[in-house]
C-alpha cells in the first residue's frame, strides 16, 4: 500500500473520529414516535427544525436525513434545551403524581428561557396537568373557564403548535362540560384537519370529536327535550359509523365503540349496542374503559326496564372503577333515577346528596338541579 493511501485513510477516519465525536458531544433533541411501516415505537436523536399542527420536522443521522412525523405518531419529545427540572417532573408523571409534577415542570419554566421549543412544551404540560387535576379534585365553572382562557392564549401565542389539536380538545371538552357551546373550537379544529387531509388518524380524531360534542349535546336534552334528544344522538350515530368504517387505529376504534354503544342504548337499538359493547370488553383494560363498558351496559339494562340489573353496573362505577370523577358523576345520576324505581327513596336521596356535594361542578349535577 502506497504512502499516499495510508495517509488518504489515516485522515479519513480521523475525520469520522471527529465527526463523530462532535455530534455526541452536541446535545440533540430526543423523538420517540410510532412507525408508520412497523408500529413500533421508536427512539432518534437529532434536531427539530419545525413544527405545525401536523407534527414536526426531524432531521437525524451522519446524513442529515428529514422526516415528518405526524402528530398522531409523536410518543415523547424531549429537547436539548430543556432545564433539568423537567427531568422531575417526567419522573413524577410516570408515577401519576400530578401535582408533584406540575410544581416541577413550573419551576423549569422559569429556568427555560428563550428555548425556542423546550418554553411551548413546557407551559402546555402545565396547562394539561391543570385539567387533569382539576377533574379529579373538582373546580367551578370560575375556574375552568380561567384554564379555558389560558389554553386559548396559548393557542394564539404558538398558532403552529404541535400540541394544537389536544389544546383545542381540552378547550372544547371545557365547554361542553358546562353545557356550553364550542362552535368557535369545532371550527379551529375543521380548519386544522382540512389542511391535513393526507392524515388519517388526525382526520380521524377530529371527526371523533364532532361526534361526541353531538353525543354530549344529546345528553343535555335527554331528560326535558327527549325527542330533540334521539335526533342528535341519531346524527352523532351516523357520523360514528362512518368514521368506523374508515379508521384502523386501534385506540380510535375503542373510543369510538364506546361513543356509538351509548347512542344505539338511547335510541333502543338494544341488540345492536350489546354487539358493540361485547367488542369493547374484549378490548376493555384501562380503568375508564371498564368503567365506560359497566355505564353502557346500564343504561341499556335501564332502558330495558332491567332496573335492577343496572343499579349493579352503576354501582360498579361509583363503588371499583371510581378514578373518572365526571364518570362517577354520571354513574351516580342514573343511581338517583333507578333506586327511585325501586322504591329505595334512602339511597337515592344518598345518592343525590352525593352528586350535588361532592361532583357539584359536573354537568351531571347541573341536570340533577333542573
């Protein structure tokens, strides 16, 4: 071999050695996404360079490779430039400990910055941690719509944001939840999935939400205005069925057979919900799955005049899967009519006392004082 050569090789691989060297002492951002090819979750690391409601723009490797990963794909972010508080507070959430984690991930907002990405990630995990606890420790409608403003400001600060569809969601499950209307939302979220036509799975989750605003809108006239009620809840059917036909998203069709169980028990469509809701058990392993499967199936029972059979279903909402605050709420409405068919006026009034107490600022609550 040539002195030429060995001195080609020799500055070759001290160039990759040096390479190398400096993109592992570089400090990168960290993705883990669900492939589309394998469904796998999986782990690079390299450089957001953008982001749109769609998802990011990932470039990793020797060779500067950029991907687009959409939104429904994204698993975890983490950033180069995020402050080591945020280490704490992902270690509190793994743990279920809300608020231990939202007082870590406030205290690295202080510390973060101009961090062009690291600052909207942060303050949107505060703005989430602020509703989950508040669903499990109860708010007035004061308060819900001070964290309506607040993820409305948000939106406007970071109108590009990867987190803008779960930011639009928690602004419309607010108004709904005090029977307010989100037609200003339904339309940010319209716009949001016409642009993004090519997403299935994005497409998909904003056609789900229409169709539970639709079943929730239903609810509210169930009891005064039940004919007004079955004609909503036979549109938010027909959009349920569509959107089962097209989607293969495994989580999207568990949610959506829950929506579409609830609709066929209103409309009595008795055999058919039973049917969708023997597929839903099968799938049924998270607590508030289970505890959505025990409602639909007392509402159907109840609905059937199987007063007793119900009472049994709801009972195992309020009693073992108990973690939903808004489902107990619910659970324990439906308790107050089918102990009164019972003739146990004690434990309805008990029943009552409880919903009006202690879930005071759900809807269920609000329909039981009309």
């Amino acid at each position: 071999m040539s002195l030429r050569v060995i001195c080609q090789a020799t500055l070759a691989v001290g160039w990759i050695l040096t390479l190398t060297g400096s993109l592992a002492a570089q400090a990168q951002d960290r993705v883990s996404y669900r492939d589309p090819k394998t469904g796998k979750v999986v782990t690079r690391e390299g450089n957001i360079t953008g982001e749109s409601p769609g998802g990011i723009t990932f470039v990793w490797g020797l060779d500067a490779r950029k991907e687009f990963i959409p939104v429904t794909a994204i698993e975890d972010v983490r950033f180069a430039t995020e402050p080591p508080e945020t280490l704490q507070a992902r270690a509190a959430e793994a743990k279920q400990q809300w608020q231990k984690a939202l007082d870590a991930y406030q205290q690295a907002l202080k510390g973060a910055g101009k961090a062009k990405l690291a600052v909207p990630f942060i303050e949107f995990k505060i703005l989430k941690l602020r509703a989950l606890l508040m669903d499990q420790q109860g708010a007035d409608p004061l308060q819900r719509g001070e964290l309506y403003r607040q993820l409305e400001q948000f939106h406007k600060r970071y109108p590009n944001a990867w987190q803008t569809i779960e930011c639009l969601e928690l602004m419309g499950q607010l108004r709904l939840r005090d029977g307010l209307p989100a037609d200003e939302v339904l339309a940010e979220l319209r716009a949001v999935r016409d642009k993004f036509q090519s997403q299935s799975e994005l497409v998909g989750r904003v056609n789900l939400f229409e169709a539970r605003a639709l079943v929730q809108q239903a609810q509210g006239y169930l009891q005064n205005q039940p004919d007004k009620a079955l004609e909503i809840y036979k549109q938010a059917r027909a959009s349920l069925e569509k959107l089962m036909q097209t989607t293969t998203d495994r989580n999207l069709r568990q949610e959506i057979l829950v929506s579409l169980v609830e609709c066929k028990a209103a409309l009595r469509q008795h055999k058919e919900a039973e049917a969708d809701l023997a597929l839903l058990e099968k799938e049924a392993q998270d607590p508030r799955t289970k505890a959505l499967v025990h409602l639909a199936r007392g509402d159907i029972y109840r609905l059937s005049e199987r007063i007793r059979d119900a009472m049994w279903e709801y009972l195992w909402v309020d009693v073992v899967y108990n973690q939903d605050r808004d489902l107990v709420a619910r659970a324990l409405y439906w308790l107050v009519d089918v102990f009164r068919k019972l003739g146990d006026e004690e434990k309805a009034k008990a029943c009552q006392e409880r919903l009006l107490n202690e879930f005071g600022d759900t809807v269920w609550a609000k329909r039981l004082g009309k």
